[in-house]
C-alpha cells in the first residue's frame, strides 16, 4: 500500500466492476474454455476466487439494492423490479463518502425502477402515492425520457454517489447519460433511442429469436465503451484532486438483448457452441411453471424481459451463446483498459477491487433460458472476486452471499457498519481461503401479483443453499432438494428420498428466515427523554 503525506498508510481505493446476468461459469476463471476472458482472468489471479458464491434475489433490483444495503430484499424493501430503493437507505457507499471518499456510479444503476415500469405488472397503488412520504420525483432519476433534452439534476448524494452517470437501458437501446455522450460523439437519436422490440433497427438478426442482433451503430457507441472511457475519466479526475476514491464500473451488458457490436458479432460463430448438458432435461420433480416456461419458444415470448424456454431449439440457444461470450469479451476488453489505466496512474497497489455480476441466466440449462424464479445454479451463482493488494490471492469454496460485499469493504477499509447489515464480512477468508464465515446463503423471491404465462408462477420462493445441498420452496407447496456434490447439473432432485437430510434442510431454512427477520426498521432514532412523572416517553421512530 502507498502512504499518505504524513507517514501513514493511505486510504485504500475501490473499484466496484459489476455486470448484468452474467453467469459464474461464463469467465475463463469460471472453468469456461470457450470464453475469452483474460483481462478478468489475470484479476481473478490476483484475488480471492469465490467458486461457491450466491445472490440474495435473482432479479436485477433486489440484488442490487441488498449489494449496495447489505440487507435482505424482505428488509430493504425492493422484492421486486417494480418499486426503489428509498432514497434515505443507508449505504456501504454512504459510508465511504462520510470518511472523505469520492464516489462515483458510472453505468447501470438499476436502484430505482425506471427501466422497470413498462417490464412489470401494475401494484394498483394510485400515481404519486410515494410522493406521500419523500419528495415529488426523487424516484424518476432513471426515467428515460429524462434524458431526451438533458440530464436531469441529481441530489447531493444519490445513495451515497456523489457523482452518476447513467446507462439505463440494455441490448442495443441507449438512454440516460450514455445517450447524451453517444449524441455527442455522431450518433444519430433513430439508432439510439429504440424500442425493444423486433422493430429495433438492426444491422443483422438471428430469425429464430429477435433479441440476437448486431446494432445498427459500433462499438464506439455502445454501453461497454461508455462505462469504460468514463470510469477511467472518473479515476483521472480522482487522482488528480488527491484523496481516496471509490468507483462502481457497472456494465448493463450481457443482458439480453444479445446485442454485441461490430467486430464484437463475430467473435464466436454459433455452431461452435456446446449447448449444456442438461438442456434436455425432462424437468421431472420441477414444479409445473418451470415446466411450462421450458416448451415457450423465444418467438412466443410475451413481452422481452418473459423468461422463456429453448423448447428444443439447439440452434437458438446456439446463437444467444455467441452473442452472449462477444458481449462477455467486449466487457473483457474494456475491464483491461480500466486495470491498465490504474496501473498508468499509480492506483494499482492501492486499491481494493470487486468483480462480481446482479444474478445469472438459465442460459439453456434444463431448457430455459433468461432469469426471473427458476431457482437453479445458472441464475443463482455468479461470478465473485475481491483484489486486495495487501493479501495473497487464492480460491476458496467457502460460501459467500452477494449481501456480503458491502460488509467486507468497510472492513477492509477500516470504516464502521451501521444498524440493519445482514450480510458478514468475508475478511477471514481474504486471510485463508479454509476459513467460513456462513454455513449457508438465503435467497429470497417475490412476484407480487404472480405472473400468468397460461400457468400461475409462484408469489414467494425461498431457497437455502448449504455446501452440498439446495432446497427450494415454493409458496404453492411445490419444492426441489439437490445434493449438489453428487450431482452438480441438478438434474436429480431427492425429492422425498431422503428425509433425515430433507428434514434438516428445512430446519436450516426456518433458522435462516428467522435470523433474516428484520428488525432494523422502526428503531429508535433519539433516546427518550424522561416524562414528568419519572417514567420515560414513547420513542420516536
């Protein structure tokens, strides 16, 4: 680590790279033999490499905000993509910033549900009924049409970022700051500001499934390059106005839409493609909207964000595989140029580095594909590395939860939590990757309202993951128990043939409902003053 000017060892940095549904088995790191990854590869060498890490939610805001929290989706309040984060949530990046940090979010946020609004169903709470409680707008600041003429103006602190620039949306559809930056860079608003819908404008298009296509602009325009080039103009500025900084480089991609532009399109032709071993799977023991989900063939999605199923297409499947691994390069790329920036500017030894990614993506396991409640490893695992300059790197299979991230930066640099953190920090095991600091992570999913695909999905899921097990419940009743150890691919639920450890599992997930109960809302802000008569007054909460 460097020193600061008196002597003492300086603040450590944080870069914070983070992608969207990005699986942990699509990183060369990650055991994959056909992605190129060797910018990521070269930090997971690095690092701590947690081979056994687990999201909170499997969707994009519940995850996100329980990163950023390091709080339960059924604490924090955002179980879905249909409501955001409050703006008052305290923060691990609120905490970096009261300790003199600069902080900055460049890319997708996807705490507030701007992008969300037309991809969910409708709460039925009247329009501006939050206003009620926080001011007019605050929840707007990732509404696209925003940005149309303008950025808007964003508070001091936009959960605990002090600067933000935004890249909205996915695939090859470009709104928030990103639209502005590619508009002043030649790029024409009919190109950029784009349905996501087949009627996108595409240079080429898979005809099994519209949501494979080359945009219609280069990779100069495209979110990659946009969270790239300004993260290291954030870095720069840091650098040169002294202190330490905390950065989150958040890549949109490779979310579908499977959009990579230009030479990016090429990098892998689908017929090299290996499909998953259990893309055949036959779902026996699965609940029924799983196996449902699986026969809905791309071409039959309702709406772009429906989670939906190969339905026996390999050559579909095949195609969304490149794509997805060009998406996944590109990413490579530019991650390469932000750990070359740093070393360019002295940064490298001090500073503290997280890849990891929001969720993952059935990708054709047991033939689905997307994400949103089908709790198996492809949406449930992600990729998960921490640098720190000061350990030896290493890998461990000790589990780790999303939840955890926040927790184990404020350790590392030596900053305090505040009430309400669930997550733990996962120092001991930066120390010694035999160490554990979990015996098991809890996943959480809702879908208020449920969702009808000619089947009802379930309202809630929880689902516990041990070292060698995962139990899924739905709330229909319907459940899956894996021995992950004797069967990885997941393709042989226990079901009922093993009651003393199905038995146990349940007893390990009421012990984790329980702990995951949150107590934090609602506590007492000020000590009571004591009552005339001796005996003290209610709390104000």
């Amino acid at each position: 680590m460097t020193a600061a000017a008196n002597g003492a060892p300086a603040q450590p940095n944080v870069l914070f790279i983070i992608t969207d549904q990005q699986r942990a088995d699509h990183t060369g790191f990650g055991g994959n033999e056909v992605v190129r990854t060797p910018n990521l590869d070269a930090l997971a060498a690095r690092g701590m490499v947690f081979d056994n890490a687990w999201v909170a939610n499997p969707i994009c805001m519940p995850n996100r905000s329980t990163i950023m929290t390091g709080r339960m989706p059924s604490a924090h309040g955002v179980v879905f993509n249909d409501r955001s984060l409050e703006p008052g949530a305290n923060t691990h990046v609120r905490q970096f910033r009261a300790a003199g940090y600069r902080t900055a979010l460049i890319g997708k946020s996807h705490l507030q549900h701007g992008m969300s609004r037309n991809a969910v169903l409708p709460t039925g709470a009247p329009a501006g009924a939050v206003d009620q409680y926080w001011p007019a707008g605050w929840d707007t600041l990732e509404d696209a049409e925003r940005y149309v003429n303008g950025a808007p103006e964003f508070p001091d602190s936009f959960y605990g970022f002090e600067h933000v620039e935004l890249a909205i949306d996915h695939g090859a559809r470009v709104s928030g700051h990103h639209l502005l930056w590619a508009l002043d860079r030649g790029g024409r608003l009919e190109d950029l500001m784009v349905p996501l819908t087949a009627e996108s404008p595409a240079r080429r298009r898979s005809e099994r499934w519209w949501q494979v296509y080359e945009p219609p602009y280069g990779p100069e325009l495209h979110s990659t390059t946009f969270v790239t080039e300004r993260t290291i103009a954030f870095i720069e500025d840091a650098v040169n106005q002294g202190g330490p900084w905390l950065a989150w480089a958040s890549f949109p991609d490779p979310h579908h839409p499977m959009t990579p532009p230009g030479e990016w399109f090429d990098r892998h032709r689908p017929e090299d493609m290996e499909v998953p071993v259990s893309v055949d799977d036959d779902l026996t023991g699965a609940p029924q909207y799983v196996q449902h989900i699986s026969q809905m063939h791309p071409s039959d999605q309702r709406g772009w964000v429906t989670p939906c199923g190969v339905a026996g297409d390999h050559q579909m499947l095949r195609e969304a595989l490149a794509a997805t691994y060009g998406m996944i390069e590109m990413i490579d790329d530019g991650i390469g140029q932000i750990l070359a920036a740093l070393d360019r500017l002295g940064q490298a030894g001090n500073t503290i580095i997280v890849f990891t990614s929001d969720h993952g993506d059935m990708m054709g396991d047991h033939g689905l594909m997307l994400k949103g409640f089908m709790h198996y490893r492809g949406t449930l695992a992600v990729p998960y590395v921490i640098v720190d300059p000061r350990r030896s790197p290493g890998r461990t299979q000790s589990l780790a939860g999303s939840i955890d991230l926040g927790p184990t930066l404020l350790e590392l640099a030596d900053l305090p939590g505040y009430d309400g953190i669930g997550g733990r920090s996962l120092v001991p095991i930066l120390d010694d990757p035999r160490e554990t600091v979990r015996d098991d992570v809890l996943i959480e999913d809702d879908f208020p309202g449920a969702l009808t695909l000619d089947i009802l999905t379930p309202v809630k899921t929880r689902t516990l993951v041990t070292a060698d097990l995962r139990l899924t419940r739905h709330s229909d009743g319907s459940e899956q128990l894996f021995d992950t150890a004797a069967d990885p691919d997941e393709v042989a639920p226990l079901g009922h043939s093993d009651p003393a450890r199905r038995a146990e599992m349940y007893e390990r997930l009421a012990a984790a409902l329980i702990e995951a109960d949150d107590i934090a809302r609602g506590m007492p802000v000020v000590a009571p003053p004591a009552s005339p008569n001796g005996s003290e007054s209610s709390f104000r909460a």
